[in-house]
C-alpha cells in the first residue's frame, strides 16, 4: 500500500511538471527541435579546386569571387609593418606626483640657511619661491636617463600621472634639470633679491631638486605590444561576385593573391565542417534561447504559450527553408524570399515587439546562407521595423498594398545604400536587386490569404476573425438582441466608448470593441435578473434575499464563458469576460445584507466576483468602460459635474479596490482614460448637459 502511494505522488508530480506552464516540457522540446531542424539547413563548405601558379595563364573558366573574402598580407609586408610600428610607437612616461611634495619638504628645512630676512617678508618669499617651484615641477622634470630614449625632441609622448590621467605633450616641453634651474633662477631673479641671494636659493634648488618624469619601460612594451596585436593579417577585400580573372588569362602578382587568399578562406574550411557545424549549433542555440528568454518575460510572459511559440518558430524555420532552397540555384536569389511576410503574419497574431524579436531572430539565422551577411542582416533588419511596428489592417486590402509598397521601396532604398558602400553598384546589379526585391514584396501581399491558413493550424486569432465578430447578426449576439435587449444596447454602448478609448490610448481598438460586445452575453440565462432588461414596475430581487441575487448576478460570468464555449468565440474573447468585474464586490446586494443582518454577520467574500483581475491594458480598460457606462445610466440628474464626479468616483473605487493590481496600465494612463471617458460621456449626454450662464 505504502509502495503504491509512493508510486502515485511520483506519478503526480511527474503530470505536475508537463502540465506547468501550459506544458513547459512540450515548449522546451519545440525549442530543441527547431534548433536542429535550423542547424541541418544551414551551408556546407566546398574545397578549392584549382591549381595556381604565378606567371602561367589561368586554365580555367572564367572565375568570379564566391563570396566575400579578405586579401592575406604576406610574410614580408607583416614584417614591415611590424618595423614601422616599433619606429612610431608611442613613448610613456610616469609624471611622480608625490615628488613635488618631497621637493617643497626639502626647501622648507634648508630655506632658513638661505633668507635670513624678517619673519614676515621670510614668510612672503618662501610662499613665491614655493609657488615657482611648484609650477617647474608641473610641468615636469625630466632625468637625464629618462630624455636619452627620445627619439626627436618635439616627439609626442604620453605622461601618465599616478591617478591614472593621461595627457599628450611634446617632449621638448618637459624641463631637463639644467632648463629647470635655468627657469627657476630667471624667476627668482625678479623677486628684487640680491645677487647673493639668488646665487644661494639657485643652489639650493639644485641640491632639493629631484626629477618626476621618468621613463616607463612597462607601459610602452604593453602599448607597443597591444598595436602589434591589432596588426591585421588582410589588407583588402574582395566583394562576392567581382571578377577575378578570365580563362588564359596570365596570373599577375596581384591575382596571384587574390587566388591564394582564396585558397586559405577555403582551406581553413576543408575537414572541419564538424568545427562549422558547432560553431552553426552555438550561435543557433543562443539565437533561440535569447528569443526563448524574451517570451518568458515580455509582459510577464503573455504570449508565452505553446500556439504562440510553435507559431514563431514554425515562421522562423520557414524562413531558413525557403532562404535554403533558393540558394541552391544562386545566392542573391535569398532577396526574393519574403522575410517580412512572416513577420506581417506575426503582426497580426501578436504584439509588433514579439513579432519584430522573431522578425529578427529569422533574419540572423537566415544571414548564414546569403552571400553577403552584412547587406542582408541591414536591409530586412532595418526593414523589419517598418514591417512590425506599422499599422496592422491588412484586412483592409488598400492598406495591405500600401504596407508592403512602403515595406518593398524601404527594402530597396538599404539594399542600394549597402551596395554603394561596398562599391559593388553597377546599373546591372543595382537593377538586379530591385527586381528580386520587387518580387519579394508581390510576396508579402499573400499574408492576407495565410492568415486563415495560420488561424486553423496554430488557434490562434486576427483581426479579420476579430471583424467578424463584430456583426451583430452572427448567432450569439442576435440571440442577445432578442432575449436581452437591455443588455445588448448596454454592450452595444460600451462597445463604441471602450473602443474610442482603446484608439486613444494606442492599443487594440478592435479587440476591446470586440470584447465590449460579448461581454455580458452570460446574462442571457437570466435576462430579467438584470435591471437593464426589467420593466419599471417589477423586480424579481424584491422577493429574493440579496446572498441569492449575489449568486445570480455574478454567475452571468460563468454562463458567458459557458456559451462563449458553446459558440465558438475565441479565448482571447472570452478572456474578457472572465475579467471584466475582477474580483470586485456585488455592492448593492451585499449593502442591502449588511443592513438585514448586520455587517458582522454577512461574508464579504460571498459577495465578490471568484474569477480574474484584469491583467491587460485592454481588459482594464474594458472593466472601467463597463463600470463608467452602467453607472451614467443610474443617473437622474445629468450635468458635467454629475458626469465627471460619478466617472470619478467609479474608477477611484476601483482602484481602492485593487482591481488593476495585475493589470499592465499605469496610474498615468488610469487618469487619462479617465479624462477620455468623461469628454465621451459629455458627447453622448451633450443634449442634457447644463451650461453655465457668463
């Protein structure tokens, strides 16, 4: 029996951990999968195949670069460069701050030998002969050992203090300490002192006098050793595509290098295709963590569910698939692939910041198969931006053009700008690139089409599906209209409110009005339970007690979900229904119980909400939209101070309430939304407003 019950909490917990986080286990092996599946497609090396020798015509057919490579120095010019580098190499040198201190120490002992005048006028010369002192040694004092490594006296050095400053000076500039009992004489000697006197303190200086620029040997080996190790191994480069050399054609010194630095690029290749393949496996693996990463905690993981992640990577993998395929025929045909279709797709299923992380992430992968890395990570990384973060209505066909119109001409306008700097521009394949671009975005405009392919293999919802709901005539919210007509205009209401509130504040206008009209369909099982659908003269509350008329009012959420269910309507739907009272308070009915039994005797939590706090921007503002709407109607009297005193009263009571606790909305954006909501309730009641008279 014990043995069982072991075997049952392991089981359990094993269930616990797949289960976690929408199948955690599950979204890990997606992961892991694409991971392969993105290394398998990505390119294999080839070999050099050519034999070359300097001086005997090319045997071979016409030969352009591959791809781009760098041209090799050989042994002679890096030997060269070397030499230079040790002939020009900056000089350092270490300027001794505490040696001022030691100096004026010295001259302070031995000046009472020196001036025997009045206490006061000693007093005066010192501080002058302390200050001339002072401004030699700052400027330095160079040791005779020291000056003896310049090369040339006006060479430019580096003097580095002991904080660590560092300055640039012309060597000339530092005093030797002949120059500097030269200044030091010729400054004393205009303190209107006797030749006996300036003779003494010259001397004096000589004997306290110590140099504070000296020469060091360590940071100049490790600056001449850092420029030795910047030297590069290439000298320059060669474009793919650029003609190297035509058939018969004899090899010069210079296409000597150019073939040999081929040879190397590839010869560093042959036999270490596994080195690639990890190399391919690293950075792929990374890639997909980061974006792994980024879905965990971008808005606190929203969309970090499994459609959504399959969704993406599907996206992702497609793109490598496709970039794979077309390069078999010829690289530069990668630009016909629509990277930023999928990333349109995205867009319409998810946030712009998600779809453009995954707009990425496909097009670093994909960078591995161009020919030209640099120029394609800049025209559809720069592309994407415009691509992700533009309007979204591609259910309306003009916008869709215009879209990838702008998309296509922004794509165009990169890719000749990389070209330009690259200086691999000619008529011929700048005309090329525009018209395999061209081709790209004619392919981005059958997003439209994929969306309802995308919609039935991942679950997932768009904007046209959102459209659709929309229609008062679809079943549920006909049946709405004929059952619950109260209701249904109440939705209808807040549906236009919520909405021009949602466009306000730059979020999803169509979602929320969507929402907005759904909200309250779970009032159909009791329609007449709900003061918006009774009639003046009865109230079936009078006759229940209010912990029963608690229960009925706040099982409308349960029954919307149930025929949400029942009729198909989307989660991201029905997600609002379960949070558009939160965990709020019934507080009429649970008021009207406190007066009956007495506040001690009556449950609070029997009167509040069981389901969600909002945990959107959206939800939060349908759940004010909602609140703000139903109550306006309470009103008997309605006047611009009743309107914005009531509006204000209902969202301060939420807030006091904590129902935005979860919710992605600010403080900021409650108060503006509520500004927006009172300017629109004016609109709506315009006709009943009073005016104050001037």
């Amino acid at each position: 029996m014990e043995t069982e019950n072991i075997y049952s909490n392991i089981k359990h917990r094993i269930l616990g951990v797949i289960r976690y986080g929408d199948s955690l286990l599950i979204k890990i092996s997606l992961f892991i999968a694409a991971i392969f599946i993105t290394v398998a497609l990505m390119p294999k090396n080839y070999s050099f195949k050519y034999d070359i020798n300097k001086g005997q015509p090319w045997k071979y057919e016409d030969l352009s670069a591959p791809f781009d490579f760098a041209l090799k120095k050989n042994e002679e010019q890096l030997r060269n460069e070397r030499e230079h580098i040790r002939q020009t190499n900056r000089l350092y040198f270490r300027h001794n701050d505490s040696t001022l201190t030691q100096v004026l120490k010295r001259y302070k002992d031995n000046a009472p030998s020196v001036l025997s005048f009045e206490e006061e006028e000693t007093d005066r010369l010192n501080g002058r002969i302390s200050s001339i002192i002072k401004s030699i040694m700052d400027r330095g004092i160079v040791s005779d050992a020291s000056a003896a490594v310049i090369r040339t006296p006006n060479e430019i050095v580096s003097i580095v203090k002991n904080s660590g400053e560092e300055r640039e000076i012309i060597f000339s500039e530092i005093y030797t300490i002949k120059e500097a009992t030269d200044v030091f004489t010729g400054k004393v000697s205009k303190l209107g002192l006797s030749s006996t006197s300036v003779e003494s303190l010259t001397e004096l200086f000589n004997a306290i006098i110590s140099p504070n620029v000296l020469y060091d040997a360590d940071i100049t080996e490790t600056a001449l050793n850092e420029r030795l190790e910047a030297i590069s191994p290439y000298y320059g480069f060669i474009p793919r595509g650029k003609h190297i050399i035509s058939q018969d054609e004899p090899i010069t010194e210079h296409t000597y290098v150019v073939l040999s630095s081929l040879r190397d690029v590839y010869s560093a290749q042959t036999g270490k295709s596994w080195v690639s393949w990890w190399g391919y496996l690293i950075i792929t693996a990374a890639i997909y963590s980061m974006l792994f990463w980024l879905l965990t905690r971008f808005k606190r993981g929203r969309y970090f569910h499994t459609n959504s992640i399959a969704m993406i990577l599907s996206n992702i993998i497609m793109s490598v698939a496709m970039c794979y395929v077309v390069t078999i025929f010829d690289g530069d045909l990668i630009y016909v692939v629509p990277i930023c279709m999928q990333t349109i797709l995205l867009r319409s299923f998810l946030n712009a910041r998600v779809a453009y992380m995954s707009h990425l992430s496909a097009v670093m992968l994909c960078s591995f198969l161009s020919p030209n890395i640099y120029m394609f990570i800049l025209v559809w990384g720069i592309t994407g931006i415009s691509c992700a973060f533009s309007e979204n209505d591609i259910y309306h066909r003009s916008k869709l053009f215009l879209s990838v119109a702008r998309i296509t001409l922004l794509s165009i306008i990169v890719a000749v700008g990389v070209m330009l700097i690259q200086n691999s521009a000619t008529w011929t394949s700048v005309l090329t690139m525009c018209g395999y671009l061209l081709i790209s975005g004619v392919l981005m405009l059958f997003a439209q089409p994929l969306i309802y392919v995308y919609e039935k293999c991942f679950g997932m919802v768009s904007d046209i599906s959102l459209l659709e709901l929309t229609d008062t005539n679809s079943p549920l919210l006909r049946l709405l209209s004929q059952k619950a007509p109260g209701t249904f205009q109440h939705s209808l209401s807040v549906a236009n409110i919520a909405e021009q509130a949602a466009r306000e504040m730059g979020t999803n206008a169509l979602l929320v009005r969507v929402a907005a009209l759904y909200h309250d369909v779970g009032k159909l099982k009791n329609p007449s339970m709900f003061i918006e659908n009774q009639s003046p003269h009865f109230n079936p509350h009078d006759n229940l007690p209010p912990e029963e008329s608690a229960r009925v009012i706040k099982a409308h959420v349960s029954d919307g979900l149930e025929l949400a269910k029942k009729y198909g309507i989307p989660s991201v739907v029905s997600n609002f229904m379960r949070t558009h009272h939160g965990k709020s308070l019934v507080f009429y009915f649970y008021k009207k119980a406190c007066d009956m039994y007495g506040k001690e005797n009556v449950n609070e939590d029997d009167y509040r909400y069981s389901y969600e706090k909002p945990s959107t921007k959206n939800e939060a503002i349908l759940m004010i939209c909602d609140s703000v709407e139903a109550a306006c109607r309470s009103l008997k009297t309605i006047t611009e101070k009743t309107l914005t005193d009531l509006i204000s009263a209902v969202v301060a009571r939420q807030m006091a309430d904590g129902q935005f606790d979860n919710a992605e909305i600010s403080y900021k954006e409650i108060n503006r939304l509520k500004s927006i909501l009172i300017e629109k309730m004016k609109e709506v009641y315009h006709s009943r407003i009073e005016y104050q008279k001037d």
